[in-house]
C-alpha cells in the first residue's frame, strides 16, 4: 500500500465536525439514537448520564430517522436523553510488527497484561477484497506441519480452505498444531466466539511459547458483544493484511466462521432484517465472501486462510456450511467416528479435498495421493463386512490390498498433538513415496499363489516390516 493510500484513508476517517444524538429508546441490544447522521459502520460513544465511563458502539442500520447502536458491551445504565457522540466513521485497528507475540481483543487492544503495543500504526479495519487481476496464481505448497495434509490434502501459499467439524472433534488442536509447525512466516489467530475457559488453554497448551512467538492472536469469548465477535475476525484479517503487504507469507486461522455468523446474526435481526435460511438474515451471506475473499497471494506476500466451521446437526442442510463450501478453495473434514477411535488427528481423507493439490504437487506426488485415496476409499466400502466376518480374503484383490495396507497408511496419517513434525514439505513428500513403495510390495506379496499367501480375511491384515514402518514415518 502506498503513502498517498495511506493518507486518503485517513482523510476518509477523518470527522469534520462533532455529530451528537440523543438516545430515544433501548430495544433489546439495540440502542435507537435521534438526530445523529452518520454512517454505517461508524465507531460512537454513549454518555450515559449515570456512569463515569463511555459505553463505546456503532452503527448498523437506520430505522427511518433514527440510527440504530449496538453497544460493545452492555445497555445497563443507558436511558432516554443520554448523548451518544461519532467518534470514527470507519473503525481502525492498530497494526506492526509489534504485535508479534501479543494476545488482542476484537478491537485490537492488548488483554495479555505486557504493557501497550509501541510503534503500530493505524490500518482500516474493513479494506475491499483483493482485485481478481492483482491476484497471483498459487503454485507453491505450504507446509502446516500436519502429515496428513501435507500429504494428501495439500495446500497452497494463498489458498482459503474451510475445517468442518463436529464439536471435540478436534479442529481447536488441530490449528494450534498449524501454527507451531507452519512454514509461514507468520501466523494470525482469529478466536471468534470461544468459551472464556478455553482462550488460556488453547495458548498454553495448543499454541506453545513457541507457536505463540511468532502469532499474532485475536479473541473475542462468546459472552462478549457480537460487534466484538464480528471486529475479531475484522481485526485479525486486516492484521493479515499488513504482515502480506509487508512481503510475508502469512497463516491465518479463524475459528470459527459459525460463531462469526452467529453474531451477525444477531446484530442483522437487531437492525430489523427479514430472517431467511434458518433464521439467518441476508447480510450474513454477503459479509461472509467479503471476509473470505480477503487472503490471497499478491505480488508482494500471500495470506493462507484455515476457516473452522461447526457442524452441528445436519451438515447438508446448514446454510453456513454450505455457504462457505461454495467461497472457499477446499474443505478438510474431521470426523468423530475416527476422533472416538483415537485416530489424531481426525481427518477423513476421503471426504476432504484441496482445488490446488494438483497445481502445488510434481506428477509423482499426484499418482502417490490417488493411489493412498483410492484404498482409504476401498476400505470404507469394506470395512463393514470385514468387523462382522462377512468378507472372505481374495474375493476382490483391491479390498484385499487395502485391508493389508491400512495399518501402514494410518500409522502416517495419525500425528500427536506434541508430536514435533518437519515443515519441510519435500521431506514430507518422501515420506508419502515411501508409503506407495511399501503399498507395491504388499501387492506383490497378495499377488502370489494363494497356496503361499495367509488365509483368512484377518490374515490379509499384512503389517510393515520394522525397517520399511521406520522409513515411511522417517
């Protein structure tokens, strides 16, 4: 972004002259303000004529003549008569590199007790999404650290993938993991409507003093006002924002889009908007893209987005779910089944997919891939009658390879959440050569007269040999 960008903006968050209203009535969440023309979207302070402090908030609709406020916190002691003051016609956030490190609230003010945040400058908390012919095609992989991905759901430097999951299926262990072992240079953690008790968990225990060094991280808990909630995810992507201008390949994990939703949501129904799918109003599927299309690569950095969105109920007919399925660039699935089995972590390969996999991956990592899918895939369609005895081994070699090689692919696949793993992305693909190379010699072993070959359909269950397991995990 040039200087002279960086001036206009200030100029159109620049105010004039002082705007004053006057509260007529409170209506649930929202505040109903007279004589008070400004903006949506712009920053206010109510006076209550009752306390010491100013209850911050802003604008989100008209009702006729009068503004409609939602506060950032609560209406208790605001009554008719008190002032309510424009403070920004367009909210702000404070961004730098000193942010590093550093934990925020949804309106970027430090909440970790280390003291103000020195050296930042202000940056526009909504920009527009990035022009589609600024955009940089993605061609180069991102290492997340999780084998699983790396390897069989790629992704690249700029992507947008969504993480469905049911509640504990692990989507919270499965970020913090990202953001230790990613090979960016900078990761941005958006925490959107999370439980109060968990805020301190996910960074002692998931991200690390380790992860933590190097992320910038946002939250807003879920008692907290929906405004905040909204800003959280505003105020991490415009964080993201400044760190790709400034060159860097940037991380960005927002968990979650449901919550960010939610919340808008609410603030919708309060400016008096129809409710449609699911009682869910228009602005929420507008807001979402404009949110989504905001990571991307540019010429200067790229910003890869890692969007958690719940699953609760029924997936196909969730209008965020599927909202979201048609904005992002893929979708990795976490599945309670294999969460209850202990397989960590909980991706079902078979129902995740990444659009950029092949641009991001040689040819030789491709046939590797389909080949490992394709017998994850053969072994769900026999995995029934296998737990049952229903299934007789050489009835249909394919069922046969993949019951022999299943426990090979999940040892690879399966990753503790304190497990370091390498954010080199060309080791990782070795790793995945080296599980087809053992996937031939199993078959060449079934291929063989059934004379030689274990019978039974537990027999067919070949596990590696102890120096071919020690090279697929080396």
């Amino acid at each position: 972004m040039t200087i002279l960008h960086r001036q206009a903006e200030f100029v159109d968050q620049a105010l004039a002259m002082a705007v004053v209203g006057v509260v007529i009535e409170v209506r649930g969440m929202a505040i109903h303000v007279s004589d008070f023309a400004v903006s949506v979207g712009a920053s206010v302070q109510i006076r209550a004529s009752n306390q010491d402090q100013l209850v911050h908030g802003e604008v989100i609709g008209f009702d006729q003549e009068r503004a409609i406020v939602l506060p950032i916190g609560t209406t208790h002691g605001i009554r008719p008569g008190d002032q309510v003051i424009a403070d920004q016609p367009m909210p702000t956030v404070r961004v730098g590199d000193a942010l590093l490190g550093r934990v925020l609230d949804g309106t970027g003010q430090p909440i970790d007790q280390a003291g103000p945040v020195e050296g930042a400058i202000s940056r526009r908390l909504n920009s527009a999404p990035i022009d589609p012919m600024d955009r940089t095609p993605i061609d180069t992989p991102i290492a997340t650290g999780i084998r699983a991905i790396d390897t069989l759901v790629s992704a690249g430097q700029g992507q947008r993938m969504g993480v469905f999951a049911a509640p504990g299926a692990g989507k919270s262990v499965l970020l913090g993991m990202m953001a230790k072992a990613t090979s960016a240079d900078v990761t941005v953690i958006g925490l959107v409507g999370e439980r109060g008790r968990e805020v301190r968990d996910f960074l002692q225990h998931h991200l690390g003093e380790e992860g933590l060094a190097r992320s910038v991280v946002v939250c807003a808990t879920s008692d907290q006002s929906p405004v905040l909630r909204i800003r959280s995810a505003q105020t991490a992507t415009a964080i993201a924002e400044y760190f790709r201008d400034q060159g860097r390949q940037v991380l960005l994990l927002v968990d979650s889009i449901t919550r960010y939703c939610q919340a808008q949501r609410q603030i919708g129904l309060a400016a008096g908007e129809p409710p449609t799918s699911k009682g869910y109003p228009p602005s929420v599927f507008s807001m979402l893209p404009q949110l989504l299309e905001r990571c991307g690569r540019t010429k200067y950095g790229s910003i890869t987005g890692f969007y958690s969105i719940l699953t609760e109920g029924d997936e196909l007919n969730d209008p965020i779910a599927d909202a979201a399925r048609g904005v992002l660039d893929g979708h990795i699935n976490l599945s309670t089944d294999l969460a209850n089995q202990g397989h960590w972590p909980a991706i079902d390969i078979v129902g995740s997919i990444s659009r950029v996999a092949d641009v991001v991956t040689d040819a030789q990592h491709q046939s590797a891939r389909q080949r490992i899918v394709q017998l994850l895939a053969s072994y769900q369609k026999v995995e029934d009658l296998l737990h049952i005895g229903a299934y007789a081994a050489g009835t249909n070699p394919e069922f046969d390879l993949a019951i022999a090689c299943k426990s090979a692919i999940d040892q690879m696949l399966r990753q503790g959440a304190s497990e370091t793993s390498t954010d080199d992305f060309a080791r990782t693909r070795q790793q995945l050569l080296a599980l087809c190379q053992l996937v031939d010699r199993t078959q060449q072993q079934l291929s063989q007269p059934r004379s030689n070959a274990p019978q039974g359909p537990q027999a067919q269950r070949l596990e590696a040999p102890a120096e071919q397991s020690s090279s697929v995990m080396a």
